[in-house]
C-alpha cells in the first residue's frame, strides 16, 4: 500500500467474510497498440496488471476506476490467493490496500459498481517499467525505460478500458498520487468520466513535496549498489530506498499522530543506552519497520519514475497554460475534491486551490476539509468519514 | 456607629444604608417615574388597535421562502445557495428546476445532509470561497434567512451582488409588532417560532427590521425588485409599510448598473 496506515483488527474482512469481494486473481492484458508517452518514445509492448471487482453491467454504465498512489498496486481489495515474489509476504497477511472502501456492502460497492484498478507504468507490481525485461536486450530496462507522466497514465487507464469494452466511468476515485491521476482522467476524457473524487491531493504538488521527492530520490541514486540503475543482478540499492522510505513516511503522518503514536518512549526500555547507532525510540523502530517491510516489495527504480511522475505533473500547464480555471472548465464529472485538516503532503490549501479554480469555471463541486490528526495518511485512515463521503458520492 | 456600606445599589436603597463612594448617592435611573406604567398603557391601546392574527404555524413557516423561489427561479439558471442548510431548496432546484446548483454550507452535519441529497456544497465558511465566484457568475444567488447570523454581512452582501445577477436575501424581520410587544411590555428579548433561542444561544448576531434593511439599500442604491413576506401563516408581496406586519421577508436584490452597463 501507498502509505501504511494503521488499519484496526475489526477493519480487516477475510476472504470469506460477507463484505470481502473474497479470492482476487490478479489480471494482465498486452495492450493492442504500441503507446507513444508524453516525454517522447513509444512503448512497443504494455503489459498491464489489473483486477476487477463485481459486475459489469449489460449497458457498461456502472464502472468504477480506482487510481493507487505512490508505491500502491492494482490490489485493491480481496486477497490474493497465489501472491508471488516479493509480494508474497505481504500478500499473505493483509488484503487489498482499500479493502475497507471496496467491496458487497462497502461504499465503493461491488454489488452495484465494476470497480477497476490497474497497475500504472513504471511501478514494479506487474505493469511494465524499469525491471521488467526490455524484450530488445532480454535484460531489465533499468533507467532505459522512458519517462513516464500522469498524463501517460491516463491513457494506458483509457486503453485498458477499450480492452473491457467500457465506454464510460461512473467515477474516477484516488488519494494523493492517485487523485492527480483520477483528476487527469477528468481533464484528459471529460466525455467519458462522469464523476471525480480526489483525496488529499491537487493539481500538482507543493514545493515542499518537490524537495521531499528530490531527497528520496537523491538518497537512491547514491546508495553505491544503485550503478545507474543497472543493479538487477547484484545487491540492490535498498539502504538508499530505505532512507527515502523513512522520510517519505515522515510526510505521512503528522506531529500529532507522532505523539500520539509514540511520544518520546523508548524501545523496549526506560532508560536510554547512549548510542549513536541503535536504535532508541519508538518513533525510529517505526521507521525503520516501514523501511525494511517497504524495501523488500519495491523497486528503487520504480521509485524514482513514480516520484518524477508526481514532480511533473501540472494540470494547469498542461490543460490550461497556466491558468487553473481555464483547466478546470474543462472538467464534465460531478466533482468531491476532499481534504484533510492535517495534511502538509498535499494540504487543504493546495486542494483548495482546484476547488477555487472549478467555481471561478463556474463548475459544480464539493469540498470537505476532514478534521483529522492522522496527516496525509488520513485518507487511508479516516475510514468512516472517507465512507461516508463515498458512499453519499455514489448514491446519487 | 456607621454602617457597613453594601456592595449592590438596591440593597443600599432598601435598606437606607450610606451608598459606597462609587456609585452616586442619589437614584440615577429615576426610579420613581412610573413608566412601565405609561408604557402598559399606550400598548394596551395599540393592541386594541391591531388585528388578532396569529403567529404563522410551525408548518407555514416551514421554509416559505422556497415556494416563492422556486416559482421565481427559472428552469436552468445557474444558482448559488449560501448557507444551504441541509439543501432541501438546492436539491428541489436541481430536480424539479434542472438548474446548475452550487451551494455552500458551513455546519459538517448538514454539509453532509446535502450532499445526500446530490447537492455540490463546499462545506467552507462563506468568507473562504465567496471571493473565488467570478462577476455575474450566477443568476442568483440565494440567502435564505442566515444573513442576522454573519459576523460580516455586508462583505457578504457586496460579493453576492457581484457574483450574482439577482440576489435572494430572507430574514426574520425584528420589526414585527409581536416582538416589539414582547420586549417592551416584558422587558426580555422576545422568544418566537421563527426566534426560538435564547440570548446565550441565539445564532442571531444582527438584529435587524424590515425597515433598517431598507435604509441600507436605499443609501447603497441597491434596488429591491420584488419583496414578500409571511404574515400568519399566508405569503404575500409587501412594502416597507408592512414592516410591523411581516415575520419573515424575502427580499430581490439587484446592484445599481455601472454606466458602462446603462
């Protein structure tokens, strides 16, 4: 999952629990075509990894796309019953990285909605990126795969859906990375894309999330097991993306839920040891858990196209040369742009700024600025008030 | 031997005790006019005078103003609703009048209550978002009965009329005879079904008539263009004559045109 939020016990539905969409097979499909990207280059075969959840139905109108963030995948929700590799672990003990949203009876509800989710390029969980093999050498791609956007993005969703035959979307749903992609595919296929619901997230990151990005990716790319991304058969630079882990997830959270979650304590003991290399608190062992669960299922990489994907993404530039409402007016979908009170990864400000830009369009939308101490993570968190948004969304 | 002096002018005056030094020795409020009694006097002859309605019922009252707007409003204007309350009149609107519907709603609960409803709100304070409405945005832009409780009226007032083509104000109208009754025969603020609050609980920061609304339209050349009001139980187009008469008005605004508009 994108950010590691701390689902409770009681949220966790097995599969054979009546709100689970149960045993989920992951899907692939190799697209027709070839893909031209944003940045130049063409992609000559995409694979996709996806999944799908309910029924769609005999009219194609009740499709639902689901957009992950940063290091999430296309497992939604349900469990995987064959999960391979690095992935395997993990996959063992927990669903789906929105299992609490989608499901029979859940607000993203399987019974009504064919919810879709694919991996997106240049992640390292099925799609096609830096270590899948580059069918010209029949070695990993490494940094000889091209650049890939948001707006890439976007049209490897709407080709996905050419391949399911589905002509229109209900709604286009995410948090954080993933709502820059929901709110590209409004902009993108305002015809198609009928409804938008961004969580913690805007037309493009803040300056703060830019240098956030510059950190990680500079802690990857100097890791000595990092050799120009060419590692794949070697040890792999994962102290580099460890540390870019460990500060990411900083941004995550918020102080409040730092001392909320850990205070000061100590680890395993009152009293300090005075050492500069252990480790001491509560609130490093946290880290350094994230870290090397993180470091085991993720492709540093990956890391650094998915992160370039965010830095450059600009919906106003790209839709409006510069101008946010101009952008904006382009949007067709009834629009839930969502926020949450303490999130300084993607804050209420910056979401703010695109529900300004849709009322200068004069373009109907609602804003709900969430009372949370959770920080970004708050939209994986704050499970009732997000179902509850959600699920009032798609009820009408 | 001299007595203590008391800490409360009415004690020290039953009492006959030597006032303290800070307050004045003789009765500053005149005490011995008997103008409670002058004043029962004259409003028992005003009463006589006026007809014996009774206050609209709880169901008449029941948003009255929505009847005439959405008589008003014509199908598929583009309309702004400030403080939607939990947007029965946005959702009706939207169904029955096929507008475009923004609205706009402080309180979460109801926020959430319209959205329910497939209303847009931005559940913001009125303050944070007005200024993002371009001019003329919209054919109307509602304000059903919120305006007595903004710490900001007029900023508010100001934008509506500049993002909207008419604008929709209603109120409780403060001038009507049964509350002036109330507080000067009770001497306590009056409690009525459209004023059912306390002093230390009443949203109502801007106590205002129909009358003092007027005042402010006529020196800011804001012209009313259509005004109605309820008067037990029944809705009716009023003037400022009805000032005494009306529980709750609803008032058309528009902005004086510029001259490059003329």
């Amino acid at each position: 999952m994108s950010v590691d939020g701390e689902i409770s016990s009681k949220d966790i539905h097995f599969a054979d629990h009546p709100n689970s969409v149960g045993m989920i097979t992951p899907q692939k499909v190799v697209l027709p075509d070839p893909m031209a990207l944003e940045a130049g280059g063409v992609l000559d075969r995409v694979e996709m990894e996806f999944e799908t959840y309910g029924r769609l139905t005999p009219a194609k109108d009740n499709a639902v796309l689901i957009c992950h963030a940063l290091t999430g995948d296309a497992h939604v929700a349900g469990w995987d019953p064959n999960p391979v590799g690095e992935l395997k672990q993990f996959r063992k003990t927990k669903p789906g990285w929105w299992d609490q949203m989608v499901g029979p009876g859940k607000a993203i509800d399987t019974n009504r909605f064919f919810v879709i989710c694919s991996n997106v390029l240049g992640s390292c969980y099925g799609t096609v990126g830096p270590s899948s093999i580059n069918p010209a050498t029949g070695r990993p791609w490494g940094l000889s795969f091209p650049v890939v956007t948001v707006s890439d993005w976007a049209n490897q969703q709407i080709e996905l859906l050419k391949t399911l035959g589905i002509e229109r979307l209900r709604a286009a749903i995410g948090g954080s990375m993933g709502g820059q992609m929901a709110l590209e595919m409004a902009l993108a296929r305002p015809e198609i894309t009928m409804g938008l619901i961004i969580l913690s997230a805007g037309h493009r990151v803040t300056n703060q999330g830019l240098a956030f990005n510059a950190v990680g990716r500079h802690a990857i790319i100097h890791d000595s097991n990092f050799r120009n991304g060419e590692y794949y058969e070697g040890p792999k630079p994962l102290s580099g993306l460890a540390a870019a882990r460990m500060m990411a997830q900083i941004t995550y959270l918020s102080e409040e839920s730092m001392v909320h979650k850990f205070g000061r304590r100590l680890r395993g003991k009152d009293t300090p040891d005075f050492t500069l290399t252990g480790i001491e608190f509560e609130m490093e062992s946290y880290l350094n858990h994230q870290a090397e669960s993180f470091v085991k299922r993720y492709d540093p990489n990956s890391y650094l196209y998915m992160t370039r994907a965010m830095d450059y993404y600009d919906a106003a530039l790209i839709w409006g040369q510069g101008d946010l409402a101009v952008t904006a007016g382009r949007i067709k979908a009834k629009t839930m742009v969502v926020s949450f009170s303490s999130d300084w990864l993607y804050p209420p400000e910056l979401c703010r700024q695109l529900v300004a830009a849709m009322c200068q369009a004069r373009r109907p939308v609602s804003y709900v600025n969430v009372p949370s101490r959770y920080g970004h993570d708050a939209f994986l968190v704050e499970t009732d008030a997000v179902r509850r948004l959600i699920g009032s969304f798609l009820k009408n | 031997m001299t007595k203590k002096p008391h800490d409360s002018i009415d004690q020290a005056i039953l009492e006959k005790a030597p006032v303290p030094d800070y307050l004045a020795a003789e009765d500053p409020f005149s005490r011995k006019l008997t103008c409670v009694d002058l004043i029962d006097q004259g409003l028992l002859e005003l009463l006589s005078s006026l007809p014996a309605d009774p206050p609209s019922s709880n169901e008449a009252r029941h948003r009255w103003q929505d009847r005439v707007i959405l008589n008003e409003i014509p199908p598929g204007s583009y309309v702004l609703d400030l403080g939607c309350g939990r947007g029965e009149l946005m959702s009706r609107l939207i169904n029955e009048m096929n507008v475009h519907g923004q609205a706009v709603e402080v309180d979460p609960e109801a926020a959430m209550a319209a959205m329910d409803l497939g209303v847009p709100v931005l559940n913001m304070d009125l303050s944070e978002i007005l200024g993002d409405f371009v001019d003329d945005g919209f054919d109307y832009v509602i304000l059903e009965s919120t305006i007595q409780t903004l710490k900001e009226p007029l900023r508010v007032l100001d934008e509506m009329l500049r993002v909207g083509k008419k604008s929709l104000v209603s109120f409780p109208n403060f001038g009507h005879w049964r509350l002036r009754l109330e507080l000067s025969t009770k001497g306590r603020m009056p409690v009525s079904p459209s004023l059912p609050y306390m002093w230390y609980n009443t949203p109502n920061i801007r106590v205002l008539t129909l009358s003092d609304f007027m005042d402010w339209a006529r020196e800011n050349k804001v012209n009313i263009s259509a005004a109605y009001g309820l008067n037990s139980g029944r809705i009716a187009p009023i003037t400022e004559k009805d000032n005494l008469l009306a529980e709750e008005v609803l008032l058309f605004l528009e902005r004086p045109k510029k001259v490059s508009e003329l």
